[in-house]
C-alpha cells in the first residue's frame, strides 16, 4: 500500500509529538497530581472544587473539576509532566469550559506558569507570574471574551491581545485552543473553529513602533489650518436684530372677569415669533490661505528593534506549571480534558476522543432537563377557572377595621 506524502508526514508529526501534560479528572489520583491554593486568600474566601461530570453530560464517569461555592475565589495548579521550552517548538493548549450556572461575572481562564522547583503551588494566585494567560472571561451583557495575553522577557510585561475574541456563553462544553507557532505568529480555535490568527507583532506589543513622531518637529506659526472662514463681503441686513423672538398671541382677550386693580395689567401670553430667524451669523467660505491639516513628520525609531524569539513566552528556563486562579461570583463552571503539547494535530486529535464525542449526548441530555423542568411548572395561564368565580358570592368574615387600629 503507498501511502501520499501528506499522510507520511502526518504520521512523522505524530510520532514525533510531545504531550507536556494531558488530565481528564477520571479517577481519583488527580487530588494528588493537583495542589490548591491554601495560602493565596483566607480560607473564608477560598471556594471548594467538586470532581464531578456535572448537571448533565455524555458518561457520568467522564468527570471533570468544578467550581462549588457562590462568591469565592478559586486556585488550583499542577506540574508538567516535563518543562516545556519554547526554542523553536509549536505550543498548544487546550482545555474545555462548561458554564452549567448561566455565569454572570466570573472568569474561566488557564494559566501556563514557570518556577520550576520553586513554583509557589499553595501561593499561588492572581499575582504569580505567567507566561499565558488564556481561555473565557464574562462580567455582565458586554464584556464576554476569550482572554490571550503573553509574557514579553524584554519587557518585562504581561500583552493582551490587541483586539478582543469572543467566547461562548451557553451551558454546554466548548473546547479553547491556543496555538504558538515559532515564526511568531498565532492561531486561536473555539470548538475547532479558527476564530483569530496572526502575527504576534501585529496582534501584541512585543515590539516597539518602528517610526516616531519627530520631537524636534513643530507646527511653523504661520501654519493655517482653518479650513473655513467668515465672508468678509457678508453683510447683516437692516432690522435684523429689530425681529423678536417672541410675539403677543394675537388670538389672546383679556378675560371678561378680569380685574386691573386686582390682578395687575393683563398681558397676552407670548408665541415664537415665526418671522425670528436667530443670531445672525456670515456665511462662511473656503479659507485661500489654508495649507491644510498638519501632519506632525514621523522619523524611524532609535530604539525599534526585532525580536525573533517573541513567541518565546516561558523563557529560556521553561514553563513549568499549569494552573486556575479565578473569582466567580455564581459557581458551577466545569473544567475538563487539559492538554499541552508541541503539536496541534495531536490536539485536534485528543478533541477527536474527548469533546467531539460527548458534545451531542450532553446536548441532549440537556435538552432533556429542560423539558422536563419546562413541563413540571405551572401554566400560569390557566388559573383553574378563576375567571368563572363570583367574589360577591364568598363567604368573608366581617372584620371590625375600628377595633384593629385599636390594637395598635
């Protein structure tokens, strides 16, 4: 049998595919694989993670990790199974998202750490340093997006992403897929669908901008950058400023019962005068010594510079670890299938296995919740012939309002 050169080098990358860290919560070892943050909030503020499939899914044994308690912050890390270094290697996350509690405000994001031996597993929260931060992040209606920001070494900075990716906000699993090519560029996937892809220089501000305005540059004074003026021909007409604004209704009469000495001078109430054509003003025209909107003369940057390693992110001694530190207002977010590799067909095919075959029963599993929560109600429509009931015919105590105020 031949095979075609696509499939041989399909099969090569395959083979040659490193996966750093794979979880998929299905037994009880993974207390042990993951250590929470003990010592990054009091305990008080610290929400319980519950190992479960959730409200509804594919196989009730297929579990994952979830959010338990209402209004708490959450930490959680791991350790690679090795450190992942990003000279010249591909980078993918991936992970899946379960929304079961109609979230409001509460992120959803992972997180890919370096430390090595002294990564701060119980510290570790919301100030620990990362090189991606990646996945959903909802707070209200309008702020509904898949976060991507990425450490720059030189900066010494954390990037966000330059433009804004949605996310997915239902109560179903969606998978996130994070891509870092070395020719620094970048590729992100919502339920195997592209939804962004660029070059990190375009999306990211790795660099510097590689022109600046020049500071020795100014606007001359004699510059006109007024594009309109008055006419200077223009003339207001007489009695122009003679029209009121407003007039004496000329409908109005004094009332028959009105009394001068009483009531003071009758006046007729006052209209807009129809014939009042405002503030005057000249009209205007082309300004001829307009030059003009000044451009202030732009000068390459001394300090621009290339970086061929920006996608670089874990630094030269690697990312280490893995992690979730979140808030969530309204808990119930699930997550489940975790992979970090230097392949991207290899996580396409771990989706293949995962998400791709639990997405239609856990659909319908949930769709069967609903009907049955659906059909359980009441139909406030039908009020049980309330209409036909005749309140003068009810039998009601008399009650004597007097001797209640009396008991006041």
């Amino acid at each position: 049998m031949k095979l075609s050169i696509s499939t041989i080098l399909a099969l090569l990358q395959s083979v040659s595919a490193e996966i750093y860290f794979k979880e998929q919560f299905n037994d009880e070892g993974w207390k042990k694989r993951w250590t929470e943050s003990s010592k990054w909030k009091p305990k008080a503020e610290m929400g319980k993670w519950e190992h479960t499939a959730g409200q509804w899914y594919a196989d009730e044994a297929d579990k994952g990790i979830k959010t338990g308690e209402d209004a708490r912050f959450y930490g959680i890390s791991a350790p690679l199974d090795k450190p992942f270094v990003s000279d010249g290697k591909v980078l993918v996350i991936q992970y899946t998202v379960k929304h079961e509690q109609d979230l409001d405000c509460g992120g959803a994001y992972i997180k890919l750490l370096p430390g090595g031996k002294k990564f701060p597993k119980e510290e570790f929260g919301g100030d620990t340093e990362y090189a991606i931060m990646f996945g959903p992040d909802i707070c209200g209606s309008s702020n509904k997006k898949t976060h991507v920001i990425l450490r720059s070494h030189e900066k010494k900075e954390n990037l966000l992403i330059k433009k804004e990716i949605p996310c997915e906000s239902d109560n179903m699993s969606h998978l996130y897929t994070l891509v870092l090519h070395p020719d620094n560029t970048f590729e992100v996937f919502v339920d195997n669908k592209s939804v962004r892809e660029g070059k990190l220089e375009d999306e990211f501000d790795f660099l510097e901008p590689k022109e600046i305005k020049d500071p020795d540059a100014k606007k001359p004074d004699d510059w006109v950058d007024v594009a309109k003026i008055p006419d200077p021909e223009d003339k207001k007409p007489d009695g122009w400023d003679d029209i009121p604004k407003f007039i004496p209704d000329p409908e109005a009469k004094k009332p028959d019962d009105w009394d001068d000495e009483d009531d003071g001078e009758w006046e007729a109430p006052m209209l807009d005068n129809p014939e009042y054509k405002g503030e005057w003003k000249p009209k205007m025209i082309k300004n001829p010594d307009y030059k003009g909107k000044w451009e202030h003369p732009m000068i390459p940057n001394p300090k621009y510079k290339h970086n061929e390693g920006m996608y670089k992110v874990c630094g030269k001694d690697g990312c280490t670890h893995l992690g979730f530190e979140l808030w969530q207002v309204k808990s119930g977010t699930l997550f489940d299938d975790i992979l970090v590799t230097d392949s991207l067909d290899e996580a396409k095919a771990f989706a293949a296995e995962t998400w791709e075959k639990k997405k239609t029963p856990e659909k319908e599993m949930y769709d069967k919740i609903q009907e049955e929560k659906k059909s359980s109600e009441p139909d406030m429509g039908d009020m049980g012939g309330m209409d036909d009931m005749d309140f003068d015919d009810m039998d009601m105590p008399d009650m004597d309002m007097d001797g209640m105020y009396d008991e006041f």
